[in-house]
C-alpha cells in the first residue's frame, strides 16, 4: 500500500480573510470596542437590579449580642461595616461565624448612616465585658 496523501480541497480551505486582504488584527479591535460597552451595561443591569442598600428600609436593626453572621444578615449583605475588636487585640475576622457582636453603632431603630456602620466584635467563646 502506498502512503502518498492526494491533496484535495478540504486539506486547506481557503481563508476569506486574506482573500479579501482583511487585516486579521480586527478581532482585537472589535474586542477593544465592545468590551467598555459590555462592562458598563452588565454594571447598569446590576445596579437597576439592586433592592434597597439597607435592610429594613434604613433603620437599624437589634444586632448586639447576635453572631456576626446573623447580624449581616440582618444588615443586609450590601450594607458598609467596620469591625472592631472588643478585646482591643486589632484582631482580624476570618470567619465570620466564629465571631459575635457586643455593641454597634448606631443605635437600634436609628437610620442608618450614609457611613460605615461600627460593630464591636469578639470570639464566640469569649465574653463581651457585661456577661454575654
């Protein structure tokens, strides 16, 4: 048997591109072009998309003594939170449901400030200073 390939046309089809001297770098233009486009209306999709920035319509709620996760709940996932450490060690939270609040800022039933809320954290196991 003889191994000799017979070329035919399905070998190498013709490219159009080149046949109709089409630069192929316009791919990566196209893509320069669109990809603003694309990003800016996914970001305006999600923005429309998005409830209220706070739960419970900007008040705020009863978090001391609750999980931290509980309380982002609570809060709503979107709202701005700082954490601070009650023990004053500047510990970092890690794990959110290792972690429980002592005290917040602002107050239960305040509205909710166009800053950070504060929330005063400490360990599970550990107590917060008035016996909780």
């Amino acid at each position: 048997m003889n191994n000799t390939h017979i070329p035919n046309a399905t070998d190498n089809p013709p490219n159009s591109r080149t046949q109709a001297n089409i630069p192929r770098h316009t791919g990566s233009v196209l893509r320069t072009l669109l990809t603003p486009l694309a990003t800016a209306t996914l970001t305006l999709a999600t923005l429309a998309a998005a409830g209220p920035a706070h739960a419970d319509g900007g008040t705020m709620p009863r978090v001391s003594g609750k999980g931290l996760v509980t309380a982002y709940q609570a809060l709503g996932y979107d709202t701005a939170v700082q954490l601070r450490d009650g023990r004053g060690a500047r510990r970092h939270v890690l794990w959110p449901s290792n972690w429980k609040v002592c005290d917040q800022h602002p107050r239960p039933g305040s509205p909710l400030p166009p800053r950070a809320i504060i929330l005063t954290v400490v360990k599970t196991h550990e107590s917060c200073g008035d016996g909780r």
